[in-house]
C-alpha cells in the first residue's frame, strides 16, 4: 500500500517538511495505488518530453559544513554532483561556473531521487505532471473515496504546477518586466559584472539606510563613516556593529516615512 510506505519514506526526511509531505500524501492520493513506483510511473515522463528545465538550481544551492556547494535537494539522497568547494574558490565563481550552468541546463534524467519532485504535490519539474498523470490520477482516483474532496482542487492544482503564478505576473506588469528581464539575465553574468552589480546595490543600501534610519546615522556619525567611505564589500569592516538589542523595540531604527509612530513586535526582529 502506497500510504504507509510513502510515509514511512517521510518520516526520514526534515523535521520541518516531515508533517507537510505526510499531510500532501494522505491528501492527494488514494489506498488503491499498489505501489510508489506505480505511482511515480505516472509523473515522471523521459527527458524529451521534459520542455522547460527545473528552476531550483536557477535560484537556490545547499551548503554544508565541509565546504561542498550543491545545487538541489538532491543531497539529501547522494553527496552527488558537487558544483565546488568554498575552501577553493568563492560562492560567486562557483555560482557562475560552467559546471553549474551546464547542469541548470542539462539537469539528470526524470531526476527520480528529487526529495520535492517525490513527495509534494507541485513538483518543481512542471511538465512531468501533464497528460500522463492526468491520465493516471484520473484512472486511480477519479473512483476512490477522497475524489469528491480532491476534485475542486485540481483546477487550482494544475495551474500552480505550470509555473509560478507570482513570478508571471509579474513579468507580465510594465513596471517590472525590465527588471525581471535583467534577473533572468544575471545569472549568466561574468564575475566582474555581477560584482559591479553587487558593490552598486550595497552602495545604494547604505546611504538608504543613512539618510532614512536615524538609529543608523547616529551610529555611523559617532564611528566617524559616510555612506560615501563605503565603496565595496571589501569596506564593510568600516562599519558600526548594530546589536540585536539596539534593534528591538527601538522605534530609531524604523523609517518613520513608511509606518506610524505605533510599532508592534513579535518574536522576531528580522535579523
């Protein structure tokens, strides 16, 4: 029976996902599946007929405690592939390698072992869920008891595994097309360019933060620094340290042009 051993499967996994991926299978699948590798028959299609390439090493890596930079969730299951060391070379060069954009491109075969692809209910590889799984779910489910609760949810269900619906509209808005444009492009980015990009932002953060934070000038005037001195992140030794203590519940630290003189905390101050 697919349940108990896909839940035992889960209970392996991190405690912060463990519930969710338990509360995914008992809600979007049926006891009369035989086996998980029937199921998973049912989504994973052959490469080519795998149209777009998984996001996640487009936006996401894993680093351990010996240095290794991981692409994906992959490592929960094998150490493999390691895009680099950070002993060796820096997160930006790593990033921008072209082992790393080889592999976005030209990801692993059906990627079976993906611990996301398995066990949530929008996989992140979208086309792996289209006709034939429809095709199965309707097959294996569409008669089962939970069908009548799963049945309003597949419209919703289908929608979310094409894509992200945030990221397309905003691409979609005028306003922010460029810059979603641009955000697409960076990753492809020479290492001087992207640091370019990276010293401007950081250029840009610090004298926000001077001339709209007035906890923040305080500090910098009494260390003696202008957002000016700060070049680069090889000058972020010049700046002041700000305590956790400083920030909580200090209305100066606090862009009163954006919120009212009532400040309401919770349990964390967003450090």
């Amino acid at each position: 029976n697919i349940i108990p051993k896909a839940k035992k499967i889960c209970n392996k996994l991190d405690v912060e996902v463990r519930d969710k991926a338990i509360d995914v299978i008992e809600n979007m699948f049926s006891e009369d599946l035989l086996s998980i590798s029937e199921w998973a028959n049912g989504i994973y299609q052959p490469k080519n007929k795998n149209i777009s390439p998984c996001q996640r090493p487009k936006e996401f890596t894993i680093l351990l405690a010996n240095g290794d930079v991981h692409p994906c969730n992959i490592v929960e299951y094998t150490h493999e592939p390691v895009m680099g060391n950070l002993f060796e070379n820096s997160l930006t060069e790593i990033w921008n390698s072209k082992k790393w954009n080889n592999f976005r491109k030209n990801l692993f075969d059906k990627c079976e072992l993906c611990p996301i692809n398995l066990y949530m209910s929008v996989p992140l590889r979208s086309d792996r869920n289209t006709t034939r799984f429809q095709k199965f779910y309707a097959t294996k489910i569409k008669n089962s008891k939970i069908y009548p609760f799963v049945k309003p949810l597949i419209p919703v269900y289908r929608l979310l595994s094409k894509r992200s619906i945030s990221f397309n509209m905003l691409k979609e808005v005028h306003p922010f097309k460029p810059h979603i444009i641009d955000l697409e492009k960076s990753q492809y980015w020479p290492i001087e360019k992207l640091e370019a990009f990276q010293n401007k932002r950081l250029r840009i953060i610090i004298n926000y933060a001077y001339n709209n934070i007035p906890g923040y000038k305080v500090k910098f005037d009494k260390a003696g620094v202008k957002p000016e001195d700060i070049k680069s992140k090889d000058d972020l030794y010049k700046l002041p340290i700000t305590t956790r203590e400083e920030l909580q519940d200090n209305p100066m630290f606090v862009n009163k042009k954006l919120v009212s003189d009532v400040l309401y905390t919770g349990g964390s101050t967003g450090t």
